[in-house]
C-alpha cells in the first residue's frame, strides 16, 4: 500500500462574464492548473446564479458589469441562497464603486482583471480555502472615495462591536488598516496564533463570512474612519 496521501479534489470554477473572449483566456490559464477545474461558463448574471445554483461551484469568478444582472445582484443571490460557493469579483478598475456593492453582498474579494496570472491563481485557492483576497489597503482607498457612504465622522462606533472584547477591537482596527496576522502581532507583541484566534473571534461574534466583510464593518460602524 502507498503510503502517499490521496490528492485532494480539484477547485471547481465557474467563469462569468459577458466576453467570451476572456473567458476563452481564464480558462487557459486555470486550465493549466492540475488542481483548479472550469466546471462551466456563464455570459450573464442570471446565467451565473443558476449555474451556481445547480453545479455548487466552489469559487465563482465573477464579473461585475454583465447584461440581465450585474455581477453585484448576482453575488448577492448566490450568498442570499446561502450557497456552498464563494465569489471571487473581477473588475476593470480597482476602484469601481460597484465593487462595494459586491463586497457588501457577501463577495469574498475583487482582482482587477488585468492581476498577473500566478496572483489570479492563489487567489482562487485562498477563496476556495475558506479566507479572503481582497487587498484591505485597497477596499481602504474605495472606502476612502466613497466616504459619503459611511457614518458620519462625529458618529460613535456601532453597538453591534459591544460584543468584541477589547483586545478584539483592537485587532479589528489593525485588520482593518491593512495588517496581515503576521504584522498585527508584530504591533500588538503576541503571537501570530493569537491574532488568528482573535480574528476567528471577531467573525464569529460579528456574524461575518470573513476578513473582508469584517473591513467593510470597520469602517461602516465608525470604528475606523478614512482618510485617518
């Protein structure tokens, strides 16, 4: 008997976008992966939620300007299905508003389309691990261009961060400024582990799908505010 571990199953993907020209180009590059699988392609976002629907997809590469239905409402209809699928947003330009949107509907990041090939890659698989790709330096420079979305400055941080423990906010407020795990226990003099258990912490009691979604609160509960 081998005593090798068995591979573990490819990422199944699914690609939309109303240009299947790109499409025909994410599929080459992803293709060339032994681990990541195009199980299926999707020219709109109707198409995108039903193929999500029916295939569970473990990641969705998702466009955000299609026809019948933007890759915004389309995010927001494979997370409201509470779905086993994540959304991985792809956009033009890192800072179009619609990519808040998608990050409040529940997306698990955004790459602009032009990310080198090996970015785009990790990227898939760190979605389909369970964690985020969104930069938060760059959802902090959106959230910068869009400040009249947030609370008014002079508002006091939501309610809804009575349930963090000091040291949690105090982490939330790292994380939300950019920090890797890594870099946030340099600051806080802990533990890369403890940081993880605290930001572990934070998404459970908050009730949020992950590290992105945690920025975004950061910054909309007043915690943290632009341009600081």
């Amino acid at each position: 008997m081998s005593d090798q571990a068995p591979s573990a199953r490819p990422v199944r993907i699914l690609l939309a976008d109303d240009q299947p020209l790109l499409r025909t180009g994410f599929r080459m590059v992803l293709g060339a992966e032994s681990d990541l699988d195009v199980v299926a392609e999707a020219g709109d976002g109707v198409e995108a939620v039903e193929l999500s629907r029916r295939l569970l997809p473990d990641v969705v590469l998702m466009d955000i300007r299609m026809p019948r239905m933007d890759g915004v409402a389309a995010t927001r209809a494979i997370v409201d299905a509470r779905l086993p699928v994540r959304v991985l947003v792809l956009t033009t330009f890192d800072l179009d508003e619609y990519v808040v949107g998608a990050l409040r509907a529940g997306a698990s990041g955004f790459l602009a389309k032009d990310v080198p090939a090996e970015d785009l890659i990790a990227a898939i698989r760190t979605v389909a691990g369970g964690d985020a790709v969104v930069a938060p330096r760059i959802l902090r420079r959106l959230l910068d261009r869009f400040a009249e979305l947030l609370p008014d400055p002079a508002a006091t941080p939501s309610a809804a961060l009575n349930a963090l423990t000091d040291r949690e906010r105090e982490v939330l407020v790292q994380v939300a400024r950019g920090l890797s795990n890594a870099e946030i226990a340099t600051v806080l003099s802990v533990s890369e582990t403890t940081i993880k258990t605290h930001v572990g912490h934070v998404l459970t009691k908050l009730r949020l799908r992950d590290r992105v979604q945690a920025v975004v609160l950061a910054y909309e509960s007043g915690l943290v505010r632009p341009r600081a």
